[in-house]
C-alpha cells in the first residue's frame, strides 16, 4: 500500500512540473478564432519580407548609377 500511494504521488508532482510545457503561450484575444490568429501572423510575415526586399532594391539602386 505504501508503494502504491508513493508512486501516485510521485505521478501526480511530476504531472503538476510538466503542466507549464504543455501551456499555451499566448491566448488569443476574446472573440478571435485561431484561423484569425493565424491570418494575421502571416500577412505581418509577408509585410515584413516585402518590406526586407524594398530595402535591398533600395541599397542596390545607388550602385548601379555609379
């Protein structure tokens, strides 16, 4: 009986240490749905690398009139 109830034990603090592994990050806020969330991950993805290529036109442009 002991062993039982030490190994329940031991179960249930490693369970309750593992918990915060397996937590969400960040909730999405009240009324967006995850698809929502993820449309707008990507359109900032997209507008970030749009932006990263303008940059490299731009860097590029005053060699080319050297």
């Amino acid at each position: 009986m002991k062993k039982l109830l030490t190994l329940i034990f031991a179960l249930a603090v490693a369970f309750s240490l593992t918990m915060p592994a397996f937590a969400q990050e960040a909730a999405p806020a009240a009324g967006e749905t995850k698809a929502e969330t993820k449309a707008e991950k990507k359109k900032e993805k997209k507008k970030k690398k749009k932006e990263a290529k303008e940059e490299k036109k731009e860097e590029t442009k005053p060699a080319e009139t050297k």
